[in-house]
C-alpha cells in the first residue's frame, strides 16, 4: 500500500483495478479503455491527511464501448475491491489511443481502397507509408458520421526505410475512419500535386553530408552525489524545497504539494501544478490543413506520448529518473522507463557585488530541474520545471521536431498562409497553445488574486521632472472578471496574496506570476476552433477551486462543438476574495516558420515563472555558502 494519498498509481493497482471491473460483471468484452488514472482524493481530505492515517486509494477509468460507441464514468475503490461508479456519459467521445493509432495503420494497409489510392499516386512500398490518425472537432466532421468516433488520417511517404517521413506528405489525400469498427467510410480526394524533390532528411547517415568536428567535451560531474533526495513515494527534497512528484496519462509530470523549508516551519506554496490543454490549430484552411487542429492532452495525453530519456542526450550530469506507469487500451499495465528525469544545473551568477574596501561577495546559483519530454506524432515537447535557490518557480517548454510541410504546383506562389522552407514546399502558419493550471495556496489555501500595473504619474509639483512611476493593485473580485491580458505597456504581473500571513513589514505574503510568453488567439469570436476553447481568448483566468475543475476546454474535448469547460465554470460569477484561487495561464509558440526551422526545428523555448513577492522577509539566498576558492581563482592568462 502506498504510503500517501498523491502516489500515482502502481503496476499492481492497475491489475486490481482491471479484476474488480471484470469481477463485477460490468466490463463487456467490446469495451476499451481511454485512461486510468488516480482518483485524487480531495483536496481538503489531502491537507487534513497526516502520515499514519488510512490511505485511500481509488482508480478512475474513462471506458467507452465499441459496439455501441457510449462511454462511462468509473471509479473503483481499490481497498475495499467494490465499483462505486460506472455513470453513463451521453454524447461524450473520449481521447484517442495509441493502441487505436496503430491498429488503424495496421487495417488501412490492407485495405484494397487504399492500396488502390495509393498506387494510383505511384506508392506501391507500403512500407514507406505513414498512416497518421487525427482526431476532428465537430464543425469539420463529415455531417452523415457525427455520431461515429471518427478520425481522419494523413498520409506521408519516407524516401528510404529509415527517411524521414514528414519530408513527403502524400498530398490531396485523406481516409475517413470509423475508429470503433476500423471502417474505411471515404477515401477523401483533394488537388493533386506532383511531390517536391526537398532536402528532407536531418540524420546524418542520410544527409550526406560530412559532420563538423565535435566540439571539446564537456563533462557535468558532482563527486559527492547531488544535493536533492527523491523517497520512494515520490517527493522530493532539495535545499529548502519539498514536492511530490505525479504523472498521469493525460497531463504527464504534475507537482504537487510544493512547500518551503522556512527554519523550522514548512511553508506551502503550491498544492498542485500541470498543464491541462494543449491546443494547436493550423491557420491554413487549404483541403490539407483545414481539418487540422489537435488538443494534444485532451485528445491524446501527454503521458501516453511520453517518451524514455537518455542520459548524455536528454539529461546531462548526475541523474535520477523515475518510471511511470500507464495502462494500454484493454486496462493492462506498462511501463514507461526513464519517463521523468531528476537532476540540478549551475545557473551562472545568482548575487554579486563587488565593494573597494570589503571585496567581491559572489554566490553562484543552482537550480533543481524536473523534466519530462512528450513525442507528439511530428513535434516533441520537452518539459522542464525548475526550482531556484531564491525561492522562484520556472516552467519552459521546448518545442522541437519536424514541421508539417506541403508541397506547391511548378510555379505556383507560396500562400500567404504560409513560408516557402524548401524547393516547392511551404510550412503552413500555426500556433502552440499550452495552458497550465496553477493551484497555488501562498501560506495556506485562503487567497486574493491582485493584477498590477505600473503606471506614469503626471508631471507636476510632486513629481516636476516625470520620474515617477507607482503601481495598483486591483483584486479580482468574482469569476465574471476571470479572462485577464497581458498588458505590457503597464508591465502587468498578477500576484497570488495570501490573506492569512503578513511578512516582517506588514505586507501579505505573495507569489507573482510572470508572463513572457502570451501569445494572442488571433481567432474571430465565431470561428468553430475558438468555440470550442475560448481558454485560449485571454493569458490568464483566475477560478474558485474545485476538485473537479481540471480540464479547461472540458473533460472531453475530442468531436466537441462548443466549450465545456472554463466558460461553464466561470459562468455562475462565484467570489473569488479571501478563498481558494486556481491560476490558468495560456501561453506558447506563435510558430510563423523559417527555413532554419527545416527539416527538423531547433527548440523553441517557451517559459513563465512564479516569483516570491513579499513571500520572504528579505533576500533567502543570503545563507548559501561562498564557493571554494579553488573554484573560483583564475589568474590572468591561466586556466581553471
């Protein structure tokens, strides 16, 4: 038995989970499962837990049946062996599958109408082909098959068996699934055109060309071990931080119960933090793209996506990974290995000054880095959440990976959609949209969220020269205020303020959020995709907490026509002073390609961060030790 309610669950809770379902009776062989996840205790049981105390565990399956395409609602009570719910959910469609990725590829290569489609183009090496299902949203399904769980497949050709075959999109073809009964419904044509002889290939065994010298080796060595400890139910320790380490199919990494080490006395920062929607539309509405929009944790999981880490390539110094566990399709148990990644970095300087008489005071700062990374089909996102020795909370997503290409007509000019990146081939406008929800509790779970400005003082006897500036803070009083904006002429920042702890001068103690990295939507109000995520119309929304308020464009969004989630929940205006408060914000890439972004696209990073503002007393690294001066001195002209 795992010994805190937040333990992810295990490879044996999985199977018990899976024996009491098929126990009951109510797992019919034509059933599958789209997740199996944790049932989460609530929040206000976790906070009155303490060690000692029984620990409840519960798993939670979203399972849909494929002979008559309904889904449920199940909870099982792994203790006590019994089913508590299996609730019928009408008109839901649940996240896609990899098991129902590959049995799709599996069914269409033998299929004689794609065969046919495909010899037609001049592929006869089915072997070459890659079959890449999508999900849709409601306004681009077919109208004759909305009641079907329905994907559309793209189709791509590598040049060789080990090609890149995002190099070679098979264009003005599509396949319309029936992903239930794995029928062909249509072979969807659309213009045609002659592929692009591109320069597709990115590993240098294929590029031909010759690799530059490497450079000299650069080795991250910690002779003693790392500084941090992980137990073995998951939380780990660094410094002055603690926080437990989740993974769940669907959002992947999620820190939870993030605290501070004040003296004596832990302090709580966090309780739960993840990201809850990825959304990236194509702003291209040609016959390939126009269909192309994906909910990457909705509809997929970034769990499920997640890949295993290496150490040398992903991760760099002394390293401490953690497995995940996940469940296939039928219920069954896997394992992820190497899925998290553990490890400090140096972080340059972290304070400095140099005084004529007293000398230089240096210390160098460090940071704890916990890091996941998700394979998306053509795109990676690498995870990294960072903790700083100052008390400072990062998150920086990567994007990396290969753009979706299409190739032109001889002579025909670049849409305006798009970026010409190779010999006859565009990369079409689109936008990587991630939203993370930030359950914070700064000093406990009763907060105010403030939205502050800097603003100009007028010119006049108080202020003759115009130096002034001041700031306001404004409360956000109720949910009917919840969408909020970037405003970088005023340098907006919104400050999560305690309203049950002051520091040593009087001011609430606080956490700020920092956003660099909003992007706008860019959307008209009554376009289809912006319907059914309105999330992304605003960079930060503030909500009441609840335990079942996780996914922001709702607990289903595949085949969804409107919004279900955030909208929904803001909509009966609750009061959002002195109670508590979830963050959300919305930020990512606004990707207008380059050609250095082809064939494969360095990272584009991403980042916020949560910053203590009033939090401490006074600077908190003041107690890090000096570096040995054996580390430090470099006389002119030497070499350390």
């Amino acid at each position: 038995m795992p010994a805190h309610p937040l333990v992810p669950l295990g490879e044996e809770e999985f199977r018990r989970n899976l024996d009491v379902l098929r126990s009951s009776g109510r797992l019919t062989p034509t059933m599958r499962f789209a997740g199996v996840s944790l049932a989460e205790p609530p929040k206000a049981d976790v906070l009155a837990w303490s060690p000692g105390d029984a620990v409840p565990r519960r798993a939670r399956s979203v399972v849909w049946d494929r002979a008559d395409n309904r889904t449920f609602d199940v909870v099982v009570d792994l203790v006590g062996g019994t089913v508590e719910r299996f609730e019928h959910l009408p008109g839901v469609t649940p996240n896609f599958t990899l098991d129902e990725f590959h049995e799709v590829d599996r069914v269409l290569r033998t299929e004689p109408r794609v065969v046919e489609a495909l010899a037609a183009r001049g592929i006869t090496d089915l072997d070459l082909v890659l079959l890449d299902t999508w999900t849709y949203g409601a306004a681009v399904m077919p109208e004759q098959w909305r009641d079907r769980r329905l994907g559309w497949v793209d189709v791509w050709r590598r040049e060789t068996p080990t090609g890149n075959p995002y190099a070679h999109p098979v264009n003005g073809l599509k396949f319309v699934v029936d992903v239930n009964t794995f029928e062909l419904l249509a072979v969807d044509d659309g213009p045609v055109v002659p592929d692009a002889p591109v320069r597709g290939e990115y590993d240098p065994a294929l590029t031909g060309e010759t690799p530059e010298p490497a450079l000299a080796p650069l080795e991250i060595t910690q002779p003693e071990g790392p500084s941090f400890t992980i137990s073995d139910d998951g939380e780990l320790r660094w410094r002055n931080w603690s926080v437990r380490i989740g993974f769940t199919h669907r959002e992947g990494l999620v820190l939870q119960q993030l605290a501070w080490d004040d003296g004596t006395e832990r302090r709580e920062i966090g309780y739960r933090m993840s990201f809850a929607e990825m959304v990236v539309p194509y702003r291209d509405p040609s016959f390939e793209h126009r269909r192309r929009t994906a909910y990457d944790i909705g509809e997929w999981g970034l769990g499920y996506m997640t890949t295993s880490l290496e150490l040398g390539c992903d991760c760099l110094g002394e390293i401490r990974y953690l497995d995940a566990v996940l469940s296939d399709s039928r219920g069954e148990p896997y394992v992820v290995p190497q899925a998290i990644c553990l490890h400090e970095e140096d972080d340059a300087v972290l304070w400095k000054h140099v005084d004529e008489r007293a000398g230089a005071q240096v210390r160098r700062s460090r940071r704890m880095v916990v890091s996941f990374h998700a394979t998306v089909a053509n795109y990676e996102y690498l995870v990294y959440w960072r903790l700083y020795l100052d008390g400072t909370i990062e998150c920086e997503v990567r994007a990396t990976g290969i753009m979706v290409t299409t190739p032109l007509a001889e002579g025909a000019p670049t849409p305006a959609t798009g970026v010409l990146v190779d010999e006859r081939t565009y990369a079409p406008i689109h936008q990587h949209f991630l939203v993370a929800r930030l359950d914070l509790d700064v000093d406990g779970p009763r907060t105010t969220v403030h939205e502050v400005d800097t603003h100009v003082a007028p010119t006049g006897p108080d202020n003759p020269h115009g130096l002034a500036l001041t700031t306001t803070a404004t409360p956000i009083r109720s949910e009917r205020e919840a969408g909020r904006d970037v405003d970088w002429q005023r340098q907006r920042v919104w400050k999560v303020v305690s309203t049950q702890r002051t520091n040593a001068w009087g001011t609430p103690t606080a956490y700020k959020l920092v956003t660099p990295d909003a992007i706008p939507h860019l959307f008209a109000p009554d376009a289809p995709q912006f319907l059914r995520a309105p999330v992304i119309g605003h960079d930060v929304w503030v909500t009441r907490h609840h335990d079942d308020e996780l996914w922001p464009a709702g607990d289903h969004p595949t085949q969804s026509a409107e919004d279900l989630g955030i909208t929904r929940w803001t909509a009966d205006d609750e009061p959002l002073e002195d109670t508590d408060t979830v963050l959300w914000h919305v930020f990512g890439v606004h990707h207008v390609p380059r050609p250095e972004d082809w064939p494969v696209m360095p990272s584009d990073a991403v980042v916020f961060r949560l910053k203590p503002a009033g939090f401490f007393d006074r600077n908190p690294a003041l107690d890090l030790p000096g570096t040995p001066a054996a580390h430090c001195h470099n006389p002119v002209g030497g070499k350390n």
